[in-house]
C-alpha cells in the first residue's frame, strides 16, 4: 500500500501571501511607471520632431514660395523668385528687423508687378497673403495644426545692404530668421526650441 506524501507538503502562510502581493504591487507600479514615462517621452519627441519638420518646411515656403493659381495654371510666390521686396517699417541699409515682408512678382520682363505674397508674424503664428490677378487669398504657413502646442516666438526679416540707397531688388539680400517652441509634459522642464536662419538672393 502507498504511503501518502500530503503530510509532508507544506502550505503558505498569511504572512508569505502578503509579502508575495506586496511585492507583485511595487512590480506593477513601476512597470505602469515606466511604460507611462516611456509613452509621454515618446510622444514629446514626435511633437518636437513636427516641429522641426513644420519650421523648415515654412522656411522653405518663404523662400521658394507658396503655391498660387488654379485650373492646372500655378506659380510660385516668395522671396527668392520676387522681383522686389518691402519690409514693413524699415527701408535699405535699416539695421531693424521687420516681422513682415511684401515680395512683389516680376513679368517677363522683369518689372514688378501687383502680383505679391506678403509672410508676416501674427498672433503667435506666421501667416501669409498672396494677391494673384484678382485672387486673394490670407492663411497661416506655419504652424498647420493649432492645437499642437506650437508656438511662433520670432520672425523677422532683414536686409543685408552696404548702402541706404540701395534698391531692393534683383541680387539684393534678405536675412530670414524663423524661432519656434513646445512645451513638454512636465512642466519644470524647459520648452523646446527651434531657430532656422538663413540668408536669401532676391530674384534669384
């Protein structure tokens, strides 16, 4: 006949259940700590990775232009394929920025026309204005999504001219320079920031 093995098995005691769930606890803690860390960090950097993406894009905008027209019949108005441009409140040789620029298009010929796209700092974002035959049309460049948490801090124009009586066209210069932020989840840490500056040849 088999002897039983019950009596040597040894059963838990309240203690050791408790300190087992104790432990399981702290364990999930932290594991729910970390993934929730892990998301927001992950999520703080695609948010700084947009605005990255977002300010370049609007550097570039300004530079090569925004596209005007309709029925299969586009353009495209900025500073680098302007003809002429103004900066408000400023004028050659003016060592003050200026928050907007007005570039003026050129014909065939090379004269200014009232084909223009203004870009300009606005309430926290850039925004834009093009008049194209009797087109008008005002939108923000950048940033494309409100709700983003991304904020315009700087936009400024400024030429770059030896001379106050120089006219401001054709291989003439403008410093553009863009500054953007974002703020984090935690807020004790600092925003972050981005500034895109870049020199451009009107008309060309």
């Amino acid at each position: 006949m088999m002897k039983s093995n019950l009596g040597n098995v040894k059963g838990f005691t309240l203690i050791e259940v408790i300190s087992v769930v104790i432990v399981l606890g702290i364990l999930a803690f932290f594991a729910f700590w970390a993934i929730g860390h892990f998301i927001a960090k992950f999520d703080e950097i695609e948010k700084y990775s947009s605005l990255q993406e977002q300010a370049y894009i609007a550097v570039n905008q300004m530079k090569r232009g925004v596209v005007v027209g309709q029925n299969g019949n586009y353009e495209f108005y900025g500073i680098a394929g302007s003809a002429e441009v103004q900066l408000g409140y400023t004028s050659p040789g003016n060592p003050i920025p200026s928050n907007e620029i007005t570039c003026f298009m050129g014909s065939d010929t090379g004269v200014p026309t009232n084909d223009r796209v203004k870009f300009y700092f606005d309430d926290n974002v850039v925004k834009y204005q093009y008049y194209y035959g009797t087109q008008v049309k005002t939108g923000v460049l950048f940033p494309k999504v409100a709700d983003e948490g991304i904020e315009v801090t700087k936009l400024e124009f400024k030429y770059l001219h030896k001379n106050s009586n120089e006219t401001i066209n054709s291989k003439a210069f403008v410093y553009l320079t863009l500054e953007a932020k974002i703020e984090t989840e935690n807020k004790k840490t600092p925003p972050r920031t981005v500034t895109y500056k870049t020199g451009i040849s009107i008309g060309g």
